[in-house]
C-alpha cells in the first residue's frame, strides 16, 4: 500500500477507527496493537508490539498477554467490511465448544480467516513458542491448538485493503451503495 494502513482515511474516519468500531459492537471494549507514540491520539488504548517487526503474529502475541478476558477477537486494521452478526457467531462457537482454542472463520476450499478471529487467552503461550522459534506464518503458530471453525459464505466481510486498487474499489462500493 505504501503507507500505514491503519492511518488511511475512509469516509473521514481511519481505518482502523473503521475496524474498531465495528468490533466494538460486539465486544464493547477494543485496543489496538502498536506503537502507543504513533497511535496515541487516535483515542484507542494502545499495546505495544514485543516482538517488532515479526508481523500480524506478532500483534496477536501481544493482544493475549495484555488481555485479561477469556475470549479475545483479533481483527487486523484493514478489514473495513466486517459483518457484526459473523463476528457475534465466532464468540458463540467459542463459548459452545469446550476445549477450544480459537474460532476460525472457514471458507468452502478450506482456508481459513486467522486475522479475523477468537482466540481464547490461554493460546497465548503457543503463539509466544512460535515467535520465539522464528515461525511468523499465523497457521503454521496455530497448528498445535484447538481450533473450531464457522462456515463463512460471503468471504467479503474479511476483505482487506493491500493495494491502493483495492482502496479505491472499496471507496467506490461504499459511494454507490
């Protein structure tokens, strides 16, 4: 993209204002996970990264160690598209399935949707492992856990904006209804 993803404007507000938001309906309380110098006035509480540099992985490490609730959403910054009845659905799982780790929304060919997702806190220490092994593939981190899954039928609610094509296609939709 070129730039800060987080920081990129829609409709007067930035993405990730966008992104927390719509989270917040759900969960009520957000934060986001960065550099508190950079982020500081968004007007969000702000977790540092520890593992700088390690990618969204990294980010998820640093979400669970600072949360003290036991089902976490993770949500990257630039999914401006997010469906509140899906992301209720996620939690739901999460409470129904016992022994579960993470809630993962699942495609019809089998990929999954990680940065979109439940965690409970207690994965944690696996995702810490991981970085700590060099590993920054947010699937391969979570292999070794408990994972449940919904069924998603619009993957359009997970779109994110990676390219300034993607951004203008986005703003576009948003301008015709």
């Amino acid at each position: 993209m070129g730039a800060d993803k987080a920081l990129i404007e829609v409709d007067g507000l930035f993405l990730v204002q966008r992104v927390a938001a719509e989270a917040s309906k759900i969960c009520g309380f957000t934060v986001l996970v960065g550099d508190p110098a950079r982020y500081a006035a968004l007007g969000l509480p702000v977790v540092p990264d520890r593992f700088s540099g390690m990618g969204p992985l990294a980010g998820m490490e640093a979400a669970l160690s600072a949360t003290t609730v036991e089902w976490n959403l993770i949500v990257a910054c630039d999914m401006p598209s997010l469906d509140p009845a899906l992301l209720e659905s996620l939690f739901e799982t999460a409470e129904a399935q016992p022994g579960a780790d993470c809630v993962l929304p699942s495609y019809g060919d089998g990929r999954v949707e990680p940065l979109c997702a439940v965690y409970n806190r207690g994965c944690h220490a696996a995702i810490e492992e991981a970085l700590n092994a060099g590993i920054r593939k947010v699937t391969d981190a979570l292999a070794p856990l408990a994972l449940r899954y919904v069924p998603v039928a619009r993957p359009d609610s997970f779109a994110n904006l990676n390219t300034p094509e993607e951004l203008r296609q986005f703003q576009t939709r948003r301008q015709n209804g």
